[in-house]
C-alpha cells in the first residue's frame, strides 16, 4: 500500500502555501461572510484576489485514472479546487465520487495521472502519506468516530500523537471546535451516548482539530435520519462561509445549489458536467446529467 | 456403586501430597497461561500488521502446534530435544510446552480479533494522519482485544486443563501426584473425584475472572 521509500514531505515549489502556517480564513466572518447570503451568486472578488497572488489551486487532479483489479472506476479526471472554493460532487452511485475523494487523501493509491496538493505532487513515490492526510481531512458518511473514546479523546487523539502542542492548547482547541458546532456540553460522552447528526458534527469537529488545508466530506448526510440532516449542513455552511476549502460529495441538491461555489456531475468514472451549482442544475446540458437530475430532483 | 466401600479418609491423608502438586499445577499454569496470553497477543499482532519475515513465520509456529497432539509436542520437548543437545527440565518442559500450544490458538484469536475492527475506523484513523503501528496501538488493538478476550478465555482454560498432561514426563503436578497416590490406595474414584472438582473449580474461577474483565473492559451498549 505504501511505498517504502524515505518519508520526506514533498519539496515546495516557488509561490506555494508555507506548511506550518494554518490554512487562511477558519474564523467567523471570513472573507465571504457578507457575500453568502442565501439567493446570492457566488462573490468571485476573494478568490480573485488570492489568484492574483499566484497561490496554486489546493487541489489538482491531472489525468487521474484509478482501476481495481480489472474495474476502472476513475478513468481519466481533471479537476481544479481553488483555495476557499465549495466545490460539490454529484453523480449515480458506482460514479466513482467516493473513490474520487478516498485517491485525494490517499486511501486508495491512484492507478495513473497526478494529484498536487497546493502545488506538490503527492501522487510520486516519495511523499509520505501520513504527512498528506494531516494536511487534507476527510469526513466519512458512517461518522466512524472511535468507540471507545470520549469525544473529547476523538478530537484530541491526532493532534496529541501528531504534533507537538501541549496537551492543554489541544483541549483547549477541542473545546472551541465543539462550541463551534454546538456540542459543548457533550465532550465527555462517548459515541454511541449521540445521535447520528451530533456524530457527524464531532466527526467534522474532529477532522478540523488537524487544521487541514482541505476537507473531503464523503456524503457525510447520506445515513442520516432526515430531521438530523439539516444540523449538519448548517455546520458545512458555517465552514464554507469562513472560508475552508470543500470537496462535498452528496445527494443533497439544495445545498450544493445554495452553499457550492461550483458543482461537478460525474458519471461511469469521468466528469460530464462542470460549471456554477444553479446553470447545473437547473440547465443542464449533458443527457447523462438530465436523466440523473430527473431522477433526484422529483 | 456395588462392592465399592467409598472411604473419603484417603484426601485428609494424602492432603500434604495433593497439596504439593497442586501447587506446581498452579504455578505451571499460570506460566503457561501468562505466555499463551504474551505469545498469541504478538502473534495476532504481527499478522495483522503484516510484518515482514514474521508474516509466513507466525501462521507455519500455528499450524505446526494446532496440527500437532498436546502429547506429542511434550514428548518432543522432553525427550527428543536432549538427543540435539537441548536439556530441558520437567518444569521448563511443563510451562513451555504450554506456552507454546496455547499461543499457537491464541495467535489465531487476536488476529480474529484485530481484522474484525471495522475497517471504518482503521479508515478514520489513517485520514487523520495516523500511521500504521499508531492505528494499531490506539485503535486496532483496544477493539480488537474486546472481541478476541471470549475465545481467548476458552484457550486459557484449556492451558490450565492441560497442566494434567505432564503425567506424561512424570512431571508431579496434580494428575501425576493422584496417579502416584492412586498405584498405591487404589482408591480411585475419591482421589480422581476430587481432583476433578478441583480442576472444575480452577477452570471456573478463571473463567468469572476473566468475565470480570470482559464486563470492565466492555463499550457502552448502544442507547
């Protein structure tokens, strides 16, 4: 699964992100807070400026092809993710969406193409793993938050093994991720002690506690009772104003219609669409992505 | 029992000698369980981190000891190993043997064990930047001892019942101390009565201890 060659975290290249600052705008009020209100179109002045500075996109997909065994379920993507940017991810199941997501981290090690992140190959044979997923957190549709921990030992565990903080900056952090998804009260029980949605809030709280440059939400709403869907978006909304950089795969429609800076549609393993959330949507203009769009949106 | 006079006399007189073995079957088994227990933990573990070398050498250790008679390892043990030069004792022979036998099966339950963690959280480790050895030390391991501890119990037991085995090298734990006694009293049905009640209480002990754990050991049931 690993290469077993020397773990050196990949070498910057000119212009790219400094590694140890923390990713930019994860406070309340960030650079689109006013620009997000519900009905608004998607503000391009932010994003304009950062690209006026050279920043590299965080994410980049060339050419990425992934088969297991004799399947290929990702055949040939290209994708671009913007610092800052939702970008939502919507296609039939089998689509390859999750897949898509679990090679950006590398849980599954692509077949072919590259991936950079900020800038960096992280597809060739040197980089360390480990070293990427701290830098990219991901969010699974089963919470998959450790049993037997306490939410507070969930949030707290990577950062504790991982960096060198002091154990009471990581509490202390914990604490304020848990306000921050309203679910202070609840640092000391333990998972199955919550519902679905609370799960899935810790599971968010728990992947920013690494303070990552991008987060990869896998469907994160998909096993979830309706009623707990709509805590779990707010807390998605919360981060997409405060600027966290989003790769949403989901099934939910409205959101990525009112909360996506740009909407993919993939399908058999290829992108087929791409544009703004509402052209997608409401005009879509490949069959594959009308057919699906009639069968969803009913 | 026709033509059988019961006569419990025998156990009071023969206390001191029953006692003496009982003593080495405790001793014996304790050793034995302590190494099965050591042993099959890292078994377990170096399958289920897939460690190089240890990889094919732990599965060839456990199908050498489960495909073999208990008897014929204790015999190798005792009397083959001095004819290459390795002289062990009885006592050595007594807790390696079952070291080694229990471990065999204890390999097998850890690694049961760890490879029923859900491959969700193993998952949600790695993506936090959780390395291999990390992920098996905080989250494979605590899981899967849980699920691996029953079975475990179950081998355990078996390596305390087996302590009776060393009759067989004349090492005088319980069962060779009441063979002993027997060839001489021939009082058969009280002494091989109550040693078998002795072994039923041991085995039954052990087994509310480790029910003991399993219950302080146990996640939360789920609301």
């Amino acid at each position: 699964m690993e290469p077993g060659l020397s773990r050196t975290p990949p070498r910057p290249v000119a212009g790219a992100a400094d590694p140890a600052s923390p990713p930019q705008g994860i406070e309340e009020g960030g650079p689109r807070a006013s620009l997000r209100a519900p009905g608004q179109d998607a503000a391009p002045a932010p994003r304009e400026s950062e690209a006026r500075q050279g920043a590299p996109p965080v994410v980049e997909l060339r050419g990425v092809r992934k088969s297991f065994g004799h399947r290929e379920v990702l055949r040939g993507i290209d994708l671009v993710v913007s610092r800052s940017e939702v970008l939502a991810i919507i296609g039939p199941s089998g689509s390859g969406k999750s897949t898509l997501l679990r090679c950006i981290n590398l849980l599954e090690p692509i077949t072919s193409g590259r991936i950079l992140l900020e800038g960096r190959d992280i597809t060739n044979a040197e980089t360390d793993p480990n070293w990427v997923r701290r830098q990219v957190g991901m969010v699974f549709q089963q919470f998959n938050l450790f049993p037997h921990l306490t939410v507070m030992d969930n949030l707290t565990l990577a950062p504790r093994l991982l960096t060198k903080a002091p154990r009471e900056e990581i509490e202390q952090r914990a604490r304020a991720l848990l306000n921050r998804v309203g679910l202070s009260e609840f640092a000391g029980r333990f998972p199955h002690q919550l519902s679905g949605g609370q799960q899935q809030r810790v599971a968010i709280a728990r992947a920013l506690m690494m303070q990552p440059r991008v987060l990869l939400l896998d469907e994160v709403t998909s096993a979830l009772d309706p009623e707990l869907v709509s805590e779990v978006l707010d807390v998605i909304r919360d981060l997409a104003v405060s600027g966290m950089t989003m790769l949403v795969v989901t099934h939910e429609m409205g959101f990525a219609r009112e909360s996506a800076d740009r909407l993919v549609f993939m399908d058999g393993g290829v992108i087929l669409e791409e544009g703004d959330p509402r052209e997608v949507l409401d005009h879509p203009r490949h069959p594959r992505t009308q057919q699906f769009l009639k069968k969803v949106l009913r | 029992m026709p033509g059988y006079h019961f006569d419990p006399r025998v156990i009071l007189q023969q206390l001191p000698a029953l006692a003496d073995g009982l003593r080495l079957t405790l001793v014996v088994s304790a050793i034995g369980m302590a190494g099965a227990f050591l042993v099959g933990l890292a078994g377990g573990a170096a399958c289920a981190l897939n460690l190089p070398l240890l990889r094919w050498a732990v599965p060839a250790y456990v199908e050498v000891f489960r495909n073999t008679p208990l008897l014929v390892q204790i015999f190798f043990l005792y009397f083959a190993l001095p004819e290459i030069g390795v002289k062990l004792s009885g006592f050595t022979v007594a807790w390696l043997a079952l070291v080694l036998w229990g471990g065999a099966y204890n390999t097998e339950n850890f690694r049961a064990g760890f490879e029923a963690v859900e491959r969700g959280y193993r998952e949600a480790a790695r993506a936090l930047g959780l390395g291999t050895w990390q992920t098996f030390a905080t989250i494979v391991l605590p899981l899967g001892l849980r699920t691996a501890l029953p079975s475990t119990t179950n081998t355990l037991i078996s390596v305390l019942k087996n302590s009776s085995f060393m009759v067989a090298i004349g090492f005088p734990e319980l069962t060779d101390t009441t063979v002993s006694i027997v060839s001489l009293t021939f009082r058969v049905f009280e002494l091989f009565g109550v040693i078998g009640v002795v072994y039923l209480v041991l085995a039954w002990a052990l087994s509310a201890l480790m029910r003991g754990v399993e219950r302080r050991l146990a996640l939360p049931a789920a609301h």
